[in-house]
C-alpha cells in the first residue's frame, strides 16, 4: 500500500537550497527588468494552474479529492466564502498577485501573452486528455506544490533582500510558501487514500508526482538559463 513517505519520496528531485536558480538569484543585485523572463513565464503558469484545476475537478471520481480541488480553485480566483456567500476580493486571485511582480519587472499587461511568457506542460496535457487524473493529480497537487515552498521562500527573501523588491510587489511567491505547503500535504494524504480505496493504482500517482517534481526543477532551470542569456 502507498504510503505518504513513499509518494514524497517520489516528488523529491534534490535539495533545492542547491538550484542553480537560487544561487544566481542571491549572488547579486540584479535590475528588476532582469526578471521580465521569469516574471513572464510565472504568470503564464498562475493563469494556466486555475483552468487545469477546473479541467482536474470535472475529471476526477473522489468526492474528497473534489472538495479539495474546489478549495484550491477557489483561493487560487481570490474567492472566499463568507455567511454562505461567495466573495471575490479585488486584485486577490493569484493571477494578479502574479501581475504585481510583472508590472515591478516593467512588463506591460498586453505583453504577457508573448512567446516568451509561454510555457509547455505537455505531459500534464497528455494526461488530461486521456482522463489520466490520478497522474495529473499527482503532477499538480504533489510534484509541484509539495515543492513550491522550497524554491518560492527563499526567492522571497532574495527578491527583497537583494534584489530590491517590496513585500507587495512579490506577495505571489510569499503566498504560495504557505499556501502549497498545506496543499502538498493535503494532496499527499488524499492520493494515498485514493490508492487505499482502489480508485488508482500506486504507480500512476507516483508518475504523476516524479514528472511534476521534474517540471518544477526543469522550469527554474530553463528561466535561469534564459535569463543568463538574455543579460549576455
């Protein structure tokens, strides 16, 4: 039977205090143009995370699982429930919080729709389509979110510390430590308890989880590479 530790141990690639993006990020002071790349492509990812949570709810058989996606959904469209009415609070769905640091890094709003902001996720597509939810799941709610907080807090505090951005400007990666550590360990559970009950089998999670743990790692990669090149 899948066990939490083993589905975690699946969506760890390596520490990520060792990320090439990280050591770049605090090695000097960079001009906030600088980030425009990576600004871009965080953007993009933030808009596509709230249509492939909507894609995920309507694929996905588990009512616990659904719930959980619903929530997610929610927070991610800056909408809260409150005395049984649902809420949305100006400039909090995480696509704006997004467009705060593309606006600090000069990108203008008619510009993030550029081929430069776009990023390919075409394995999670590929399981999509083919109604593969427990991979996808494990894609989104374990590979990537259980690593979010291990890349995003300390950015947070090279961004401001180093690169002189304000907490404002860069409350999308400061939410998000939070945010995707309880996801990640939400997801964790509730995938385990998915394979216990038979809905999915051990092996499409945990291929699920080691692709998107790639993705997240190859993602950071490819943006510091990029914007290596870009400052050449």
């Amino acid at each position: 039977m899948l066990t939490e530790a083993e589905l975690e141990a699946c969506a760890t690639v390596a520490d990520p205090a060792r990320h090439p993006f990280l050591k770049a990020a605090a090695a000097r002071p960079l001009p906030k143009e600088s980030w425009r790349i990576y600004a871009g492509r965080i953007h993009y990812t933030a808009a596509r995370h709230l249509s492939g949570l909507a894609r995920l709810l309507a694929l996905c058989p588990d009512g616990d699982l659904r719930l959980f996606l619903l929530d997610n959904y929610l927070e991610e469209d800056g909408i809260h429930i409150r005395d049984g009415e649902m809420i949305r609070t100006p400039g909090a769905s995480h696509t704006e919080l997004a467009r705060r640091f593309t606006r600090a890094c000069g990108i203008p709003d008619n510009d993030l729709d550029a081929p430069d902001c776009r990023v390919s996720s075409s394995w999670l597509e590929t399981a999509m389509s083919e109604g593969r939810w427990a991979a996808a799941l494990g894609y989104v709610c374990v590979g990537m979110e259980l690593n979010v907080p291990g890349i995003f807090a300390p950015l947070s505090k090279a961004l401001c510390d180093v690169h002189g951005f304000s907490a404002e400007e860069i409350l999308f990666f400061s939410h998000h430590v939070v945010a995707d550590e309880e996801h990640g360990a939400v997801g964790l559970r509730l995938l385990t308890e998915a394979a216990a009950k038979g809905l999915a089998t051990s092996e499409e999670i945990c291929a699920g989880a080691r692709k998107g743990a790639a993705a997240w790692w190859g993602f950071h990669l490819a943006c510091v590479r990029d914007m290596k090149r870009a400052a050449a």
